[in-house]
C-alpha cells in the first residue's frame, strides 16, 4: 500500500472536502474542490480498494483496521462467529494507515473505521459527518532509541532537545505532545520534531541516527528491540489511560442501522471476553490474522501489556484527547462540538443485551462499571 501516505495528507483531505460540502462556497467553487478531494482520495486509497463505492447493505459491514495487535477484537469476534451469531456478514480490510482509511471510509467504500483517534477527530472537526461510536484500544504507543542514547532518558524533562522522528497528527503524537506540556516543556520548541510518513520509516531513522528518538505504535516498537533499538519510554508512563483508535462510522449509515451497529458491538463485547480470560487463543487469533512472530505478539499483548484492546466508546478520554489537539494547535475550529459526534447510547446497549444473557457474567459486569466510569 502506499508508503507515502501520512498525516498532512490526512489534514489536506479533511480541509479540501469539507470545503467542498460547505453551503458557503459558491457552485462553480464547490466542484472545483470536490475535484480536488476527489483527487486526494484517488491518491491516497490503495488500488485493490479503487472500487466504485456503493450503498451499505443490511446485514453488511466492511470494517477497516491497521495491521496492530490491540485492533485484534474485531480478528476474535469474527473467527468465532459471534458477528455470524448476531445475523453480520463482516469483511475485515487492512490499511496502512489512517490516511488511507478514512478517505475509504468518507467516500463509502467502508462502513467502519478503526483509525486512531486524531484523524476521525479532524475530519469531524472540519465538518465530515462522522460518528465515534466504541472503541478498539487504549495505550499502544513507545519511544525507541539506541542503546546509548536511551542510558540518558530517566525521565520527560530528558526528552528536552532531542530530535524526534514521528507521524504527525498519530495518538502517539497528541499524547506525548501533551505530556511534555504538562511537564512544562514546549513541544515545538523543546524538541526537535522530524515528521516522517510511517513508522516504519521512523524505526529506520533512529537506527541510521537520523533522529534521537523514535515514537511508534504497537507491534513496530518490538520489532525495532530486535533491529539492536530499545524501548526507552511507554507513553503511558508519561500520560496515563489515553484513548487510541475509535469506531467510527458515516453518520447517516449509523442513525440508518443501529441496530445492527449494535449487533457489531455485541460481538466485539463477546470478544473482549475472549481476550480477557484466554491469552493462549487470543495470541493464536492475533497470530494468525496478522502474520506476526507469536513472541511478539504474547509480549506486546500480555507480557509488557503495552496496550489494552476494548470495546468502550470512552466519551470523556476521547473528549480529553480533542482537547490535547486543541492545546497543541492542531485543530483550527478550537470550539467545534465534536461531543455531538459521539454516541455512547448503542454501545449501552449493546452491553445490556449480552448482560441480560448472562447476568452472572464478571467480565460483562467489570465492562459495565468501566462504562459508568468513562462515559458521562
């Protein structure tokens, strides 16, 4: 898929077609710039998924992912049938990155998308009519160095002057960008920020000693440990609890089928399960789905715990990172009611309705309490 996808693509997309839909512009403006986001999505949509998009069909939904172990909830839910059990025909299709997903998804080549959480927020943000309906995981984000150079970071205010090989506009991007505020450090000043288009490219520019330290998400910072890199930082050991990649669907298609979006949400319920109390059928799952070292993925999931995979649509941790993207200057509609674009209410009862089948269930009720607490 195309390598050179990256998050100012994301940005020129979301600006491009929101002026496109605006009723300000003018007719002959307007198809002008839905040319151009016409265009960008030609660009940045890999060709196997240069389909002629059509309407979505009942009973169907094609769900994006990024090849990453914490998105594995939809893998269990799908291999053992729990969405085949509430009447779903579900295609699972890879991206390499958010880029690449959400203009399939804008564009109705996708139902559901599970692209991080600064990308569906921008394009919110600029008038796309998206809605966050759930959750895939929280955390899945490191800083990797060379050996000599990870001795010295003991901690945030080490991180000063360093030179940092990132994707702009990914979680780890916005949270560590937080962190260092709070820390009273000036993420554009303090640091010597080195926008790359993948973290693949990222892990190859520390280890050339391009740049000083590398932030990347789950499973590419194990992979770098055994290119001869360590893990110098989690950035959960900076901000705590941060909300990654969220369900995000076409808002119309949503108030339309929910449903059946409900029905999805009943069988990633059932997988967290799974998740919860087998390791050793979970690790087979992410193993096979995803084509990765089985060591890789048991430590990454279970071993360092560097993510954790969950369903909840966790409004108030999705409400802190737009405000983080405001904070960093990331966002030009500063006051955009992106709360209106998130519904928590299908999820609810998504999860009262695998509860009423087992009441009895600990998982299902510890998801009830963790609702409660991340919701309101």
């Amino acid at each position: 898929m195309c390598e050179a996808c990256n998050n100012n693509d994301i940005e020129a997309l979301a600006k491009a077609s929101a002026q496109a839909d605006s009723p300000d512009v003018d007719r002959q403006r307007r198809s002008v710039l839905a040319a151009a986001a016409a265009g960008l999505v030609a660009a940045l949509t890999p060709a196997v998924f240069r389909r002629q998009a059509h309407a979505a069909e009942s009973g169907k939904f094609r769900v994006g992912y990024i090849a990453e172990p914490a998105h594995g909830l939809h893998f269990i839910a799908k291999e053992k049938g729990y969405f085949k059990d509430e009447g779903l025909d579900v295609e699972l299709l890879q991206f390499k990155s958010a880029g690449e997903g959400l203009t399939a998804l804008k564009s109705g080549q996708l139902d559901i998308g599970t692209f991080g959480s600064a990308a569906p927020l921008l394009f919110i943000s600029q008038g796309t009519p998206f809605t966050i309906f759930g959750g895939m995981m929280i955390g899945g984000q490191a800083l990797i160095a060379r050996p000599e150079t990870a001795a010295g970071l003991k901690d945030i205010a080490s991180y000063r002057g360093k030179k940092l090989g990132l994707v702009r506009l990914s979680t780890g991007d916005v949270v560590f960008s937080g962190a260092l505020k709070k820390a009273g450090i000036d993420p554009k000043k303090d640091i010597v920020r080195v926008e790359l288009p993948s973290p693949g490219v990222v892990v190859e520019a520390v280890k050339k000693g391009e740049v000083d330290v590398g932030l990347v998400f789950s499973p590419h910072f194990t992979l770098a440990e055994k290119q001869g890199l360590v893990v110098s930082n989690l950035i959960e050991d900076f901000y705590p609890n941060y909300t990654c990649c969220r369900l995000t669907a076409n808002t119309a298609d949503f108030e339309n089928r929910k449903g059946e979006y409900q029905a999805y949400l009943k069988g990633l319920i059932r997988a967290y399960k799974v998740y919860s109390t087998d390791p050793d059928e979970t690790v087979r799952i992410f193993t096979t789905s995803l084509k990765l070292d089985e060591g890789i993925i048991r430590r990454d999931t279970y071993t360092r715990k560097a993510f954790a995979s969950h369903p909840d649509p966790l409004r108030k941790g999705t409400l802190d990172f737009w405000q983080a993207m405001v904070d960093a200057d990331y966002v030009a509609a500063k006051d955009y009611p992106v709360a209106k674009h998130i519904d928590v209410d299908v999820y609810k009862a998504a999860l009262n309705s695998v509860i009423a089948r087992e009441p009895n269930d600990k998982v299902f009720a510890e998801l009830a309490t963790f609702y409660a607490a991340n919701n309101a």
